[in-house]
C-alpha cells in the first residue's frame, strides 16, 4: 500500500531514471569509462527497473503511517495536514529554558504557542531553504514533514517539491557509533535496488546536486557520539553542497549546531488541521 496513484507512480519512476542518465550517463567523457561504457539498452532497463525499486521502497518505507488507534497503517497521502513553522521571530522561544517557560506562562494554555503566532507554510519553506533544521516536541510531526518531502520529490513534476531531487530518507540513530558516513549509507540503498555502478553513481548525483538528503532524528544519536555526528554531517553538508538538505531534532536536544542551515519549529495544530488528520480523505 503506497497511497500514490498509478499516473504518480509512473511519473515518479520515470523522473527518477531520467535524472540518473542524464546525470550520471550521459555527461561523456572519463566518467563513462569508470562505469563501463556507454549507455546501451540494456544498461537503460538496468536503470528503469533500478529506479522502479527505488519508488517502490521509498513508498512502502515512509509512505504509510500507524499512530496509536489505528488497526492498520494507512497512506501517509490520505492524512497528512499541511504542516506549518512558527514565526522567525518566535524560534528565540526555544533558545533557553527560561524563555520557553516564560512562552508557556504567556500561552496560557498548555502550549509555548499564542493563538496569534504568525505561521509559514511548510511546504513553502522547504521549497524555498537549501537547507532546513526542523525542531519541535515529540509526536510534533517532524518526521511525517521529511518523509512528506521525500514523497513530494518523489513524484518530480506530478508533485509540490520545486526541485528535481531524488530524496534519501537517513534514520540517524543507525549512526550508533562514533562513524557516520552518509554517502555509505545512500550507495547501499542504489545497490540494493540494482542501480549500475552504484558508488560512482552516488558519487556523480552528490556532486551534481542531485539529491534531497533527508536527516531525521539527530536527537537519536547516542549523546556520547553527538559532537562528532554533527561535525561528521557538516562536513558532508560541505563537501557536498549543491545538494538539499532538511533535517530533524527534539527541541530539548537542539544546540543550533549547524551552520548552513535556517532552523524552524513545528507549529501546533489548528483546529482545521486536526479535523483533516482524524478524518481522513
């Protein structure tokens, strides 16, 4: 169960081959001889159905969601709200202890959040930052955010996402030791859906700008290896900057340790908005 229509599907799987070749196959030159050659037929279904894989596993993996209540996971496409960030001018709520008390006491209600809290649209920012640090409370929606994303770039000129990007979805608390190495981790996910050459592939999408690099949880890497997890992804962020960035943290754990990015927060909920999510379309 994916939730995507077929036409989506089709678009997306197509869109994703076609940056691939365009970016990987038909550049000429040395690299084609690193890969093998030129780009025959077979090399081209090779591709197709790689990329067939991809959608397919991307779909099944962040696509669906079951929350408490639910019997069955449903598609994520059938609930999802427009998620929206607090005002620039409210993110200096978060910076310590006392100022997001003080917000709770002027709140008045059981949130850090006043009723007139200027919003943006979520969708908008992430089409509009290269690079964006979501934070906010837990069970805030952080995670569903980037793996909306993910799903919008997906579906290349059939969705919202405004960039031609493949998106890779990172679970950062597989990092459980003191390595990260992001670029391992994506080449892994193109062998396994059978792309050609993957490491040299991955490496020519990194450098090419490729990809929407999506980074949840860096409140789920071990404390003890937090400082060097941070300087790990920024070095990456560097050394691969022409590409997409949005992560996630726990308010509580956020330290505004990285520097390319425009950090937001989560906005609760509306009235409408929670309306939408409980009855789904």
């Amino acid at each position: 169960m994916t939730g995507l229509e077929p036409i989506v599907v089709d678009a997306a799987i197509k869109g994703l081959a076609s940056v691939v070749i365009k970016t990987v196959w038909e550049g000429g030159g040395k690299f084609l001889g690193l890969i093998g050659g030129s780009l025959d037929e077979g090399k081209k279904q090779l591709i197709f159905n790689a990329s067939k894989q991809y959608v397919k596993n991307y779909t099944e993996r962040h696509g669906i969601l079951k929350v408490l209540g639910m019997r069955e996971p449903v598609a994520l496409e059938s609930v999802y709200t427009g998620v929206q960030f607090l005002d620039k001018q409210d993110i200096c709520r978060f910076e310590t202890i006392d100022s997001l008390e003080e917000a709770y006491r002027q709140a008045q209600r059981r949130s850090y959040q006043s009723k007139d809290t200027r919003k943006q649209e979520g969708l908008k920012v992430a089409n509009e930052k290269q690079y964006l640090m979501v934070i906010g409370g837990p069970g805030a929606g952080k995670s569903t955010f980037l793996r909306r994303m993910g799903l919008e770039a997906l579906k290349g000129n059939k969705g919202n996402f405004k960039h031609s990007c493949i998106p890779v979805f990172i679970e950062l608390k597989i990092f459980n030791t003191g390595e990260i190495n992001i670029e391992q981790v994506i080449t892994d996910e193109f062998r396994t859906c059978g792309f050609p050459s993957p490491e040299k592939s991955t490496k020519k999408l990194l450098e090419q700008g490729k990809l929407l690099i999506l980074l949840d949880g860096l409140d789920e890497v071990p404390t003890k290896n937090l400082n060097e997890a941070i300087g790990q992804i920024q070095n990456f962020v560097d050394r691969y900057d022409k590409n997409r960035f949005i992560a996630s943290c726990r308010t509580a754990a956020y330290r505004s340790g990285f520097r390319r990015f425009s950090d937001v927060a989560m906005a609760d909920f509306d009235d409408t908005q929670i309306e939408q999510f409980i009855e789904p379309i």
